[in-house]
DNA sequence: CTGACTCATAGCCCAAGGGTATGACCTGTT
DNA sequence: AACAGGTCATACCCTTGGGCTATGAGTCAG
C-alpha cells in the first residue's frame, strides 16, 4: 500500500485540468478513455484525495487536484529536464551539434538552453559530453565540440569566451542548525575553522572554495552537489554551494543561507569557442539563447 | 520504446551512487538483488545509457550516472514535496494540527515547512487545507484551523499576524519573445495595453496584479499558475506571475523577467492566529519555522 | 425522444517487474 | 591451492497493474 504515483498518471492529472474532460486527456496521452478513468481513480486511491469532479459535462479539478496537478507538474518539469539531458548526453557520435560542459552547467543550465534551443530548430540533436573545465577546453581546441561551456576563473589559452551566467557559492545550513538564528555574518575564519560537508578533491566547487578560504575540514566528503545538499538537508552540517544548486531550497526554506564576511565567492559561468574562428550555425543560436537567458 | 523511466528505477540509480553496490541498494529498497540489478538494466536501456560502472568490488556511477543521478534526484524531491503535501491535503479531519493557506504559500513554501516542523515532531500529522485569503480568515477565527497563511495586503481584524515570507510579482516572457531583449524598463501603461495570460477572476495573483495596473487584458485565462506558467513557455504571451512560481524558471533560462518601472508588485505572505490567545504547541513551532526559513 | 457527449464497470490479456535459485567472477584468507 | 565472502547477472516462475473492447448509466441539447 501506499506505492508511488507513477509519472504518467501526474501527466493525466495535468491534463485533465488543462483539456476539462478524462476523455479529452485521454485522447492526448494516446490511450483509451476507461484506461484514463481507471488511472485517474488509482491515483485518487493512492493519494487518498479527491482530484477530478466528474460530471456528464466533463471533469475539472477540484482545489486539492489543482494543488496536487501544481506540484505535479513541478515533477513533471524536473524529469523533462532529466531527459532532455540524457538525450543530450547520449548524443556524442551522431549529434548534429556537440558540446562539452563542466558540471554545473551540465546540471543546471544546459538542459534548459538545449530544450529552448530545439523548441527553434525542431528535431536538432545535441550532444553533451560532461567534464571538468579544463578538458572542455582541450575537447573544444580540437575541435571536438562546437562549443564549451567552462566555470574557471581565467580563460584558457587559445580560445574566445564570452560570459553567459554568473553563479555564486553560498554557505547554507538546515534550518534548524544554530547557524540559522546568526545574527551577524560569518567570518572567513570561522568557516575554515569549521568541519564542512564538502564534494571530492578536484570538483570545480572545492577547487573555488579551497581557494576562496584556503584549506578546508571535511566532515563528510561526497561525489555529488545534491548529495552535499541532501546531507546538509538531513542536517549534516554546513556546506557551501553553488546557488543554482540550491536556490528552490532556499525559496521554501529547506535550507537556509548564512552570509559570510570577507569572502567574494562569485565565479562566472563562460562559454568559450576556437578564437579566430567565428562561431555559426546551431553552436552561435546556442550561445545566443544561453547569453539571452542570463539577462 | 523511449517509455519515461519509473520513479523507483531513478531512486536506485541515487542509491547506488549513495551506497556504492547495486546489492546494498536494492536492500535499502526492500527489494532483492536481482531485481535491483535487471531495474537497472532497464533504466540504462530506456535512457540509453550507460550509468553505472559494475564490478566485483561494487558499482560506482558513470560520469554521465553522476549528472542523470542529480537530475533524477531533483525530480524525486519535486515528488517528496508532492507526497508531503497530499498527506498534509488528506489530513483535515484527525490530524493533530491543522492549517490553512492561500494558494501561494500552499503550494510553495507549506510543504518545505511541515516536512521541516515533521523533522522535529515525528510522525506529526498535519492537515492542511487551501482556499483564498479571505476563507483562511474565516478559518482562523471560527478555530477550525490552528494557524492560517494569506497573502493579502492587510490583516483581517481580529486576528493577529505575523510576516513570514515576502513574495513579488514578476512579468515573465519566454526567451524568444521580444520583450526579452528590451534595453529599458517597461512602463506601466505598456503592460496594461498588452495581452496577457492570466489567472482567472478571484485569484490572488489576479487581484495584486489588477490593484497595481488597473484593468488588465486577458489573451488566455487560465486556472492554475503553473498552467500560466506552461503557456508562456510555449510562447503564447507574456504573464505576471509570483517569483516563487518561477524562479527556478528564470535560473535556467526558461523563462526571462522583464523589469517594470512605477510598479509595486512587492507582498507580504504573512501566518494569522486568533487575536489575544497565544500560540502553543506545533502551531508555535511550525510558525517559528516559517519565519526562520523566511531569514 | 434521440443523439452526443460525459464517465464507470466488466472481462480479457499481456508484459513489466517481483521473487528464488544459481552461477560466474574477483579478492583476501587460511 | 582452496575456500569464504563479497560482487553482479541469468534463468525461471508468478503476480499484478494497466492496457484494450464492449457496454451501460447519466445528462443535456435539439
């Protein structure tokens, strides 16, 4: 009992709210109206709530079904992002365009430039291949792929860059941690005098934060930036993030962000290309769609 | 082919970068090794890709398993808020603390809350119902909630109030829409002669933005915000919607905000209670971690 | 009163995913 | 050298969730 609702049954939510009738959305999903039916009431058993208002008219959400249809289409959006970006990492061979990213572009930003980039050149595929900045810019001196995206603080030899985001690191705490109720800010040196949940040697993050603060205590060393925030989450301890690792958290106060003293701990996000060369076709519309969205 | 890859399959892939062996997963799951083992297998052969590196000693991700492996937990944590929020929904009648709010802070910020107060009471039950600003008034003074969320700009009498979240309005367009590239300021006149998506009558987001502008020309009325929210990023028009709506939008470039000048579109999100009577109990705490997550 | 729409129920069927049993492989120990 | 203990994969069976078609109940408009 109580399994998780599957994904496909939150897309018939959605729609049934959008379209106004189980059969309408039905027909969108491409299945049968008393399939949809019976989803819909699985659903409805699942979450134990009442979603739809059936009637001979059709069907419309009631205010718990619009709420439960909000945040579904909030999970619904992440797993878009999620396959936009395994489309684009699978790429590689045959992709019409490729590209290499560091991981915070990779994970935050790329999807959504990738996505708004085919919504123009309908059926482009795209490949991105993740790595650290400095081998996106081999891969892009190569010529291997048509651009890269980069999170050092200098630019490479070689090759033309132009900025397409800024991104900020961030100490954040759960909020019940007492760093939660300061009143003044952090100092640099209390914060590298405090034991952190921190990603692995050679991540772009603990390179900019080491260099930031100097040598940092570890408390919990992990592979992943969201495996750092989920730790943080379940109250770990402190950490420092990039902020567009964190952001919807901080939103809905899941976690909370302590502010430091003396610290500049912005970075920017560069796209960086051959210099020389001029950058066309699909590689310039996606440069332009990424500077377009930073401002 | 190419079906979504289910929510469990996704949560192993997460637990095998946390755990390090697919066998030691699949017991955190509850199920046996070899399903572990063919689960993912499918979900490598669904994404096309590969994502986990087997071996004797146990498995470690792929590079490309880290990047699916922060994705797909970001969309586990959009379904832990959905979860937490349909419990909350549910409750109503035996639930040992009861709350009301507004669309708004229903949907963004009262899952993070009672997932957060529930970290600390466990095994809390918590009801939450939604309504407009004026119903949640209602509700606070006839007892039948514990605490209330509105977000209306003045406080109903007869209640005492305490702020606990600021929110904005934001004119939002998609990236390719003009009014992207803008170099000044809208002015106010410009928004209330344009089309816009918008909320239907009554609705909080609605009414701020009528009370700011005057009268507004509907392109599209629609029933929910994120249904709002959809139809800009596909292009229909701009909208004016709440930043705790979008901002992750705006993150990653789906959508682009479009400063206005001679507009205040700010607002207070503010918790309500029974004038005179002090609060106690879990509605105190679950107060204290509003306003804490708030600052 | 009939046609057109809504949704629900019944019965059938397939395939996805669970479990157990087993085997291949590697490593460290005896 | 052989074995114990860990890894993961394969083979097999079985249950069930969710798909389909066919049908019926209900409502509304012409």
């Amino acid at each position: 009992m109580s399994q998780p609702p599957d994904v496909e049954s939150l897309r018939l939510l959605v729609l049934v709210g959008e379209l106004g009738s189980l059969g309408r959305a039905a027909r969108a999903l491409d299945i049968s109206q008393p399939s949809a039916s019976k989803r819909m009431s699985t659903l409805e058993r699942r979450l134990r709530l009442e979603l739809v208002e059936r009637g001979p008219g059709g069907s419309s959400l009631t205010t718990a079904g619009r709420v439960v249809s909000d945040w579904a289409r909030r999970v619904l959006d992440e797993l878009d992002v999620l396959l936009t970006g395994a489309e684009a990492l699978r790429g590689e061979r045959d992709a019409e365009l490729r590209v290499a990213a560091s991981m915070t572009v990779a994970e935050h930003l790329a999807p959504g430039w990738i996505a708004e980039l085919r919504r123009n050149a309908d059926g482009l595929y795209v490949g991105l291949q993740v790595t650290n900045s400095g081998t996106v810019a081999d891969l892009v001196r190569r010529s291997e792929v048509a651009l890269g995206f980069i999170e050092s603080p200098s630019v490479p030899p070689g090759l033309n860059s132009r900025r397409v985001a800024a991104d900020r690191l961030a100490v954040v705490v759960a909020p019940h941690h007492p760093w939660s109720r300061r009143r003044r800010p952090l100092t640099a040196a209390e914060l590298a005098a405090t034991p952190l949940v921190v990603r692995e040697l050679g991540s772009g993050t603990r390179d900019t934060l080491e260099r930031a603060v100097g040598a940092v205590q570890p408390l919990l060393e992990l592979g992943s930036t969201t495996a750092v925030r989920s730790a943080v989450m379940n109250g770990a301890g402190p950490a420092v993030l990039s902020v567009l690792a964190v952001q919807a958290d901080l939103a809905d106060g899941r976690l909370v962000e302590v502010p430091v003293d003396g610290l500049d701990l912005r970075r920017s996000l560069r796209a960086v290309w051959p210099s020389g060369r001029k950058l066309g076709g699909h590689a310039a519309t996606l440069l332009a769609v990424a500077v377009r969205s930073s401002q």
